[in-house]
C-alpha cells in the first residue's frame, strides 16, 4: 500500500483519497496498486455500497508521476501497475462518484470516464497532454471521450491537449455538477449517501445497461496500454521527456 493514498469508511461509503500535495498528486506505481486494492477491497465488502474518489485541495491529480514512467520507457518495468488499477475501475459493479478540484491532468482527467457522477470546482481544468509526451489516449478515452464530447471537441482535448475547463466539461456532458471548492466534498459524499442507499440490484443493472459492454471498453483499454507502453519505447517520447525535464529544471 501507498502512504499517499488515504482509504476511509463513512457508514456505506468506501472513501478513496489521493494525497500527495507535494507533487500535485501525480501517481507513482505504488499509489496505483494501492487505489486498485482500496477498490477490490470495497467491491468485496458487502456493507460498501458506493465508492468516492477525491484529490486534495487545488490539485486532483496532475497525472503519472513521470519518473515512474520513464522506468516503462527504460524497459525496467511494464507498468503494469497503471493497467490493473484501470481495469479494476473500468468493472466496478458498485457506483462511484468522483470530486475533482483544481489540476486534472492525464489520467486525473480519464479516471472520471469511469466514474459514475463527478463533481468539479470552477477552478478545475481538464487536460491531456498525451500526444504531447509522445504517446496516446488511456484508460478507454478515445472510445469514451468521442461518445460524449462528439469526435471534434474529444480531439481538440486528447489530441491537441485543449484545456477544458469545469463549466464545459459540464456542458457537454463530461461531468455532472460544478461546485464551490467548499462545498466539493460534501456535495461527493452526499450523492455517494443517495446511491447507497437504493436498491443494490437494481443499482447495479441499471449501470450495466448504462455503461455499454464491458468487453468492448477492456478492449480498448488494453490497445491503448499497447500503444502507450510502444510509444514510451520511441525515440520522440524519449525526446518530449527529456524536453519535459529540462523544462523543470
């Protein structure tokens, strides 16, 4: 288990915190495995009924911790680490609702295609910056993206690395509500209390029927962890990392 990754119980609820605000939350291969089990761990435990997932003030989560994923690069690892906690996210049969305040960078953006209702702050801006260090859309976006932005805005997002900020994530479906940072968390835990609360079959079918084949979005998920690992092998992902660095420097 990660230190930066806070689980916590309140009455039905599984509570599932990224806390590393030193470094934006980026997520380190440990952070994964441990969200991973938190999941597991719920989806096992008969008095969970719903799932949350939250990041710390101003920062949701400013995407893979780097230096992990030049171990991917460097052949030292596949990281397979990354891929289990998105598969396990991807086949949840208990609803979660997810609460995003500030940077959402990579896959703090993708985590919330699989979340059931997500709430964000004004402040919030969605990104993706993924062509950009010479790889691809993860965790099932370019199949989950298009199907709720339309194929131009999810291009103008995934491609281009567009910000998008709360109030249009909102409108164009990605997201369910825009909250005031104080209010954020309550207004994730209060709906998190809402679905706990209904009937669990019918709870659990009626998000079978709404996600769409879990077959078909594994699928995907794993062509673009190909596709991710291959890219990261490459010469230009080599290079937009190391301009990456340098820049932090």
């Amino acid at each position: 288990m990660s230190e930066h990754i806070i689980v916590e119980r309140r009455g039905a609820v599984n509570v599932i915190r990224i806390n590393r605000p030193d470094k934006k939350n980026a997520l380190t291969f440990a952070m994964y495995d441990a969200m991973a089990a938190a999941l597991t761990a719920g989806e096992q435990d008969e008095a969970v009924r719903a799932h949350v997932l939250l990041g710390v003030p101003g920062a949701f989560s400013s995407g893979n911790d780097l230096s992990d994923f030049m171990r991917i690069a460097s052949g030292e690892t596949k990281g397979l680490e990354v891929f289990g906690f998105l598969r396990a996210l991807a086949t949840l049969e208990k609803p979660i609702v997810s609460g995003a305040d500030g940077i959402a960078v990579g896959i703090g953006t993708t985590i919330h295609l699989h979340c059931d209702l997500t709430f964000a702050t004004p402040r919030t801006e969605f990104r993706t910056p993924f062509v950009d260090l010479g790889i691809v859309p993860e965790a099932g976006s370019s199949l989950l993206v298009p199907a709720v932005l339309g194929r131009q805005p999810a291009f103008a997002l995934l491609v281009m690395g567009d910000p998008l900020p709360a109030a249009e994530a909102k409108a164009g479906g990605l997201i369910h509500a825009v909250v005031n940072e104080q209010e954020l968390e309550a207004a994730v835990i209060a709906a998190a209390d809402r679905l706990a609360a209904k009937p669990a079959n019918a709870l659990r079918t009626a998000r079978e029927f709404m996600r769409g084949p879990r077959d078909t979005i594994l699928a995907r998920i794993d062509e673009e962890s190909k596709a991710v690992r291959k890219g990261l092998a490459s010469q230009e992902a080599r290079d937009a990392f190391a301009a990456f660095f340098s820049r932090k420097k």
